[in-house]
C-alpha cells in the first residue's frame, strides 16, 4: 500500500475538476489546496531521510506500477484541460470563475503536467520521453526538454545557467530572465546539436522547428474548436504552468554556485548545488522532485528510488510552501540567505 501514496499526486487535477464542476467560488479550491492546505500540511507532517538498499531498491526499480502512475497524468491531463475549455466556452461565467479556472487548469499543467514530463523527459526510453515531451506542449514549453537535458544539467549551479537564481535575485525578475533565456538557449543548443551532426537548420532532426509546429498546431485546433476568447484562456492557462515550473527552478538551485577551477571549468555538480527537501507533502505530491540533488547526480534515475545526502543543503519547508514564500521576495531572501553556504554567498557578491 505504501507505493500507492503517489496517487496522492492526483489530488491536484482532482480538486481542479471539482473547481470546474461546481463553478462559484469552488473553481479557486485547487489555487487554495495547493498554495494554503498542502503548505500546511507539509507545516504538520514529518518528514523522512529514509533511503532505499538492497533487495528493496531492485524491488522498487521493477515494480512497474511507479510507470504506471506518471503515464496516467497523460489521460488526466488531456482530459481535464480539454473539459476546462469546453466548460469555458458553454458555461456562463463570471470573471472570477474564468480566472480560477484558468489558474485551476495551470496549476495542472505544471504539476502534473511539466514536472511529469519532466521525470519521463530524462528516461532511457524513447516512447517514455516521447510522452513527456506530451505533457509539455499544453504549457508550450516543448523547448524545455532541449534546454533542461542538454543545458540546465551542464551548467546548473552556475552564472552560465538562467535556471539557476541568483543570490538576492526575486522569484518576479527570475521568471522574465529563465523564461526568455531558456528558449534563446534551446535554439542554440539546437543549432549546436545540428552543426554536430552535418544537418541544416530545416532538417528533419529540428526538434524545436517541430515542437513550434506542434505547439502553434495546439492552439489553432483550440481556436478552431472553442474560438479566440478560450484560446486566450488555453494560453493563460499556459502562462500560469510554465510560471509554475520556474518558480520550482527557483527554489532549487537559489543562491548555490560551483566553485570555478584554475583550469577556467567550474567543479563537477554535486549534492551542495541543489536544495532539498524530505517533507513528505511535496516529495509524493511532486514525484520526489525535492530531493533534487540525487537527481543532478544521474538524471535518468527513477523518482521512487531517490536518495537523500546529509551533505544537502535543507530547505526549512517543503517546496510547495517554499514557493509561495518565494512570492515575498523580503520574507524569502531573510529565510534562505543565512542558509547559503558561505563560500558560494562570496562568490555570488
């Protein structure tokens, strides 16, 4: 029964349906299941260091039901965004329970939908990553898989990553530089990866011209179906999702730096450059997401079997309530700087 508790992940698309259903004030409950209730539950419940060995890590790792529960957020997923749009179109709604489903929706797409397409985005298989770059496009953030796998795991912890926060950097500046900067960056790791391979820029191996082609294809069909002003909504709803993901970008890696070797390279990433959290809340909510620093050290491995490193720098809460102190950027920089090693701090100034 203990490795159902991941099914808890579902909650979120569930109050979100719930919130679409009912409709009045209801359509804000997934906004404040997840940025007041899961934040207080996290205040509550324990955490828990324990780390898998042996007989059951191997029993973990082929244990296929941990698979089956992040290819069924692919169904979910589609399903409630497509349900959402469709109440948005029909429904006669007032303007605040456009806006809590539209928020709603969002909140959906980056939990469920980004973050689950990001633990399938760095599987071995083909099929598995193809599904994960799936549960991107409705956030429009295909370029992530690009940028993420081939640039973030090079250059995490460093000036040369925009998902890396700066020190005494905002959560609001963060979002404008991360979100532009990534992008940018996926063209020319694109461009790179192309030149590596002796193929032109309108080859059949273009990722990002096909992920462009899939996403402006997304939202055409939306404004074929629904029409403009629900388009405007699927986009919105978008916005909130890949927000959403940056925002987690921002409270993994803030303030933490490699040291730069004499040799101009910066050290290799290691369990200091991430931070983690072992609140039980947020570890089942976000597929063990906040145990970040193992998952630096090899990324294809599977979210149940995550470590946890003493040598960790610990955030005082988990992530989900982490992210809304990030929010108060006054309140976020008097928690968290104190607790940025001191060495990493200096050569941030």
């Amino acid at each position: 029964m203990k490795d159902l508790k991941y099914l808890t992940a579902f909650t979120i698309p569930l109050s979100a349906f719930i919130g679409i259903y009912f409709k009045g004030y209801w359509s804000f409950i997934c906004p404040v299941y997840a940025f007041v209730l899961i934040p207080a539950l996290e205040l509550l419940l324990p955490v828990s260091t324990t780390n898998y060995e042996g007989s059951e890590r191997v029993a973990k790792l082929d244990n296929k039901l941990f698979d089956w529960m992040l290819y069924l957020n692919i169904p979910l997923v589609y399903g409630l965004f497509y349900y959402s749009l469709n109440e948005l179109a029909v429904s006669p709604l007032e303007t605040y329970e456009i806006a809590g489903i539209i928020f709603s929706i969002g909140i959906v797409l980056g939990t469920n939908g980004i973050n689950v397409g990001h633990e399938l985005g760095h599987r071995v298989s083909g099929l598995e990553r193809f599904l994960g770059k799936l549960l991107l496009l409705p956030s429009l953030y295909m370029h992530f898989y690009i940028e993420h796998n081939y640039g973030h795991h090079l250059h995490a912890a460093t000036r040369e990553d925009p998902a890396t926060a700066k020190y005494n950097q905002s959560v609001y500046s963060f979002w404008i530089t991360s979100v532009s900067q990534q992008y940018l960056n996926a063209w020319r790791i694109q461009g790179k990866l192309l030149k590596t391979h002796h193929r032109s820029f309108f080859s059949l191996y273009n990722d990002m011209l096909w992920y462009t082609l899939f996403q402006f294809t997304h939202l055409y069909i939306i404004y074929y179906i629904f029409g403009y002003n629900v388009l405007t909504y699927a986009i919105l709803a978008a916005l909130v999702g890949f927000l959403l993901l940056e925002t987690v970008n921002y409270i993994e890696h803030y303030g933490l730096i490699r040291k730069k070797l004499p040799s101009g390279r910066y050290e290799r990433v290691r369990e200091i450059h991430s931070w983690n959290s072992n609140h039980v809340m947020g570890r089942i909510i976000l597929y063990e997401l906040t145990r970040h620093s193992d998952h630096h050290y090899k990324s294809s491995k599977k979210y149940q079997v995550l470590d946890y490193h003493d040598t960790s720098p610990q955030m005082p809460f988990g992530y989900p309530t982490s992210m809304v102190l990030s929010f108060l950027p006054p309140l976020w920089f008097k928690i968290m700087n104190p607790r940025i090693p001191h060495e990493m701090k200096k050569a941030a100034i």
